[in-house]
C-alpha cells in the first residue's frame, strides 16, 4: 500500500469513528452563553473581586499570565510549533471536538511550547487586568493571525473560541471566595 492511500485510509478512519463516538462526547458540552467574551470579561472583573487560590500547581498569576500569553500568541506567532503533520490532522481534530463540547481537556500545568518562561508568582490582580486587557485587544485586532502551535490555522472566531475555552479549561484550578 502506498503512503498515500494509507494515510488517507487512516485519517477517514479517525474521523469516521470521531463522527461515531462524537456524541458521546457532545454531551457533556457547556452552556453556550460561557462561550462569549462577555461572560469571559464578566468572570475576570467577578475574580478580581475575589480572593483567589489555586487547586493547581500553578499559582492564579501564572495561569491567568500564561492565558494572556496565549491570546498575545496568536497575534505575533507562537515561538515553536508542533509538525505539519500533526497541525493538518491531530491538532484540527481535537478542536472540532472541544467546539463541539463547549470545553476544552488539556494538560493544566503545560507551557506553551518554546514560550518566555512565566514567573512561578507575581500580583495576581496584574495577571487579571492583564488578561483582560489581552482579550480586550484580541477583540479589537483586525490584522493576521498567526498559525495555533497545534491547531494550525483559525478564523479569529475560531481562535477567540479557543481561547474561551482555554480560559474556561484552567478555571477548573481556580477557587474563589
């Protein structure tokens, strides 16, 4: 057989038993309404009200730092980026499936490949005006995006959604009273 047709062979084969099992992991998807930046705008200026603590290896800061540096990414190009191959069949896949949930499972405690090193801990208040002021920015941005590390190319809807997520995928570590 042919790389060719292997590879086209394999990649219908995920999608078909992708499309097959999809429902089950539709069905644990998130209300729509969490997935706009105004709900996301709502929530930092609600934990900024907060006293804010982390179930996570991370401190609040860093992942607050670490989502601003990701939307900050997708404008002025992620620093190292996973194989073409990976970016054309992998990394669209699994976000197909986090749109289609609403969420987003990822490892909480991975820096973005090849990033400027965040500090361990800093002015948690900062970190959240900062991310605020990020989204705000991305929101505004009219130029081009940069290619997603793993996902590849994203409309800015796409990549705003992603981000959402990602937001919404490490609030799961956050606590706040």
């Amino acid at each position: 057989m042919q790389r060719k047709t292997f590879v086209k062979i394999a990649l219908g084969s995920t999608a078909l038993v992708a499309s097959g099992g999809g429902f089950m992991f539709l069905s644990g998807s998130k209300n729509i309404a969490e997935l706009t930046i105004d709900h996301v705008l709502k929530k930092i200026d609600e934990l900024s009200q907060k006293n804010i603590s982390s179930k996570g290896a991370w401190s609040p800061f860093k992942i607050f730092s670490h989502c601003a540096q990701s939307i900050e990414y997708s404008i002025s190009g992620y620093p190292q980026h996973k194989s073409a191959f990976f970016k054309s069949t992998v990394g669209p896949l699994a976000f197909a499936v986090f749109s289609a949930r609403g969420s987003m499972k990822h490892g909480l405690q991975e820096d973005i490949p090849g990033a400027t090193a965040l500090p361990a801990k800093g002015d948690t208040q900062e970190a959240l005006a900062h991310l605020k002021q990020t989204y705000l920015n991305f929101q505004k941005y009219n130029g081009p995006l940069a290619a997603h590390f793993a996902y590849g190319d994203l409309t800015k809807e796409e990549y705003m959604l992603a981000h959402i997520l990602h937001f919404n995928n490490h609030l799961l570590e956050i606590e706040a009273v």
